[in-house]
C-alpha cells in the first residue's frame, strides 16, 4: 500500500529508493512497516518528517487497539472478527502480490541477483531465520560483485546501529515505568513478525511477570491481527488491561521509541551506502532476499486466506482490480472487510 501511495501516485520516490528502504527496513529490529513509513518521513523531511510519519502511522491503530482494550477489560471478552480477516486476508494477498511483481525487475535486475533470491525463497520456506538470509545475500552479492572486478577493497558502512541497553531489571509490580521497560527493551531487539512477538511477549510477560495469563496473551495478539495498522500495536492493548490508559500510552511508547531511534540513525546512512560499490551490492543482496521474503509470506498466507471459492473470487476480483483499473489498494481492503461482513451474514462461506 506504501508502494502503491508514495511511488506509483504521489511520485515521491523512485522504485530504486523505496526498494533500498525496504531492504534497510529489514536490517533494523522493530516492527517493519512502522520502520517504513518512518524512513518514507525521514526522505521527504527528515527528523520533523520521521516524526510526523511515524506518529501519523501509529496513533490511528493505537486508538482502535486502546478503545478494544477497554472494551475487554469493562465486559471481560472481545468482539468477534472472524469474518474481517476472512474479506481482509483474500484482498491483501493481491496487494502484497502486486508489490512483489512490480518491484522484482527492479531487484532482480540481473542473473546472479535472480539466483539469489531465488535461493532465499527456498531457503525462508525451510525455516531459515530471516536475518540470517539478509546478510547472507548481501555477502553473497558482494562475493559476485568482487569476482566480477567492480569492487573496491572492501569497506563495509554498519547500517544496524546498536542501542545500548541497561542490564535487566528486577521487575515486578506492574508500575508505568516497568511496563514501559518491558515494552522498549522488546521494541529494542525484536525481528520478526507478530507470532515471533508472541514468543517474547509470553516469556516476559506471562512466564516471568505473571502481569497477564495465556488466554489474554493470546486475545491481545487477536487484536493485533484483527485492527489495521501495525501489529505493535498490542502493546496498547495488553497495557490498558494491565494498567489502564496510562499503561496502554507507556507501552506503546516502550515498543515503538527504538523504531524511531533505528531510523533516524540507518536513515542517514542510505545514500551513503549506494554511493560505496561495497555496500551498494550488499543493499542489492538484500532488496532481493526481501522480496523472496514477502513472496514466501504471501504463499502462507494464502495457505491461511484462500478457504473457499467466495475468499477466492475476493483475490481474484481485488487482482483485477489493481492491475486492470488500478484501484487504490486502501478502499481495497474497505472492500474485502464489507464482502466478509456479508459473506458472514449470508453464510456463503466459513467467515
């Protein structure tokens, strides 16, 4: 949807940049499309852009997730929303395909690059993690590169700063600060996408600080999935069930401050790096391994989206409709949120 705003309609990056932003975005923990659309804010305007961007990005799924929170802990249950993924996840299969086929060219521009994305498909679909396989194609578009000549003595620029972080705290009551920490020292070191959250979320939270038991765990990560923006924003729920208002502002800040710190740090950075024929071809590395990435989630998640014929003329209609007509892909998603509030109404399908 970024692609689809900043570079087709608004033309305010080249393919070339908003690929190189993407493949930084990869590079940095944190919750990647927030990071995106912080870099986006940083290229148009930096600092004052990064910050209006992010809070832009951000606020609107905040609010949604903070009004669930208090929904949940006033009547001790949520909404049902099975059909809003079942009209969602068909549409937003044809927007992440269509982003990966309109980038590709791009990223895939010659043999060896094609070779390694091809690879890291192959390789993220065996269960390879996701850092592993970035760094890998960047080294391996730098070994080509310098088999083939073009390559200066090696001089790699670091793009993945390190926020130093104070050792672990004993935490125990359920105080702002505590939560914020909790939140900013996730926020601080995560890559991944909402399930790996998950995973740190129940360790800290559940295992160790007893603050929430499973089953709210597993509802706030629902409510995650279920709101637009990005999946971080769970942190604004389970915040408001621990601690009310407060806790669901401290724990929003705690997970996105880091994002804010990364970018603007990596943001600089960017041009520097196509400027050096080292880093230029890790960058290319990467900008393809990304997109093997997203073409991989895309395969799982129509795995999970495409349940029945009606989930599948939704991708087949929401396909058309963006390469044919080029419909905006946000009143795309409006769209299959309607068609799987009806569908479940009608019981026409399993929403």
């Amino acid at each position: 949807m970024m692609r689809d705003d900043v570079v087709n309609r608004r033309k305010w990056l080249s393919e070339e940049r908003f690929l190189d932003l993407l493949g930084a975005t990869n590079l940095i923990p944190g919750p990647n499309s927030t990071e995106l659309a912080l870099h986006i804010g940083w290229e148009r305007r930096r600092l004052p852009g990064l910050v209006v961007a992010g809070v832009a990005f951000i606020v609107p799924a905040m609010l949604v997730t903070g009004a669930l929170g208090w929904a949940y802990v006033r009547f001790g249950a949520l909404p049902s929303a099975g059909w809003l993924l079942y009209g969602v996840k068909p549409v937003i299969l044809s927007v992440v395909a269509q982003a990966i086929w309109g980038l590709l060219p791009r990223a895939a521009r010659n043999r060896p690059l094609s070779v390694i994305g091809g690879l890291a498909a192959v390789l993220s679909a065996c269960g390879v993690h996701e850092l592993l396989l970035l760094l890998g194609a960047g080294l391996c578009a730098i070994a080509i590169a310098g088999a083939r000549g073009r390559l200066a003595p090696p001089r790699m620029l670091a793009l993945s700063p390190g926020l130093p972080l104070a050792a672990a705290a004993k935490l125990g009551a359920s105080s702002l600060p505590n939560l914020f920490w909790v939140f900013f020292k996730t926020g601080s070191v995560l890559f991944g996408s909402g399930y790996v959250l998950l995973a740190f979320l129940r360790a800290d939270l559940v295992e160790r600080l007893h603050w929430l038991n499973p089953a709210q765990l597993i509802d706030a990560i629902a409510v995650g999935q279920i709101t637009p923006g990005p999946v971080f924003t769970t942190a604004t729920f389970i915040g408001y069930v621990i601690a009310g208002p407060g806790g669901a502002l401290a724990a929003t800040a705690g997970i996105f401050l880091p994002a804010f710190f990364f970018v603007a740090i990596s943001g600089p950075l960017i041009p520097r790096l196509r400027a050096s024929a080292t880093a230029a071809a890790f960058l290319d590395g990467v900008n393809v391994a990304s997109l093997a990435l997203m073409a991989v989630v895309t395969v799982q998640l129509g795995r999970a989206a495409i349940i029945d014929l009606p989930a599948l003329g939704l991708a087949l209609t929401s396909a058309v409709l963006l390469l044919r007509f080029k419909l905006n892909s946000a009143w795309l998603v409006l769209g299959g949120a309607a068609a799987g509030f009806a569908i479940h109404t009608l019981g026409l399908g399993v929403a």
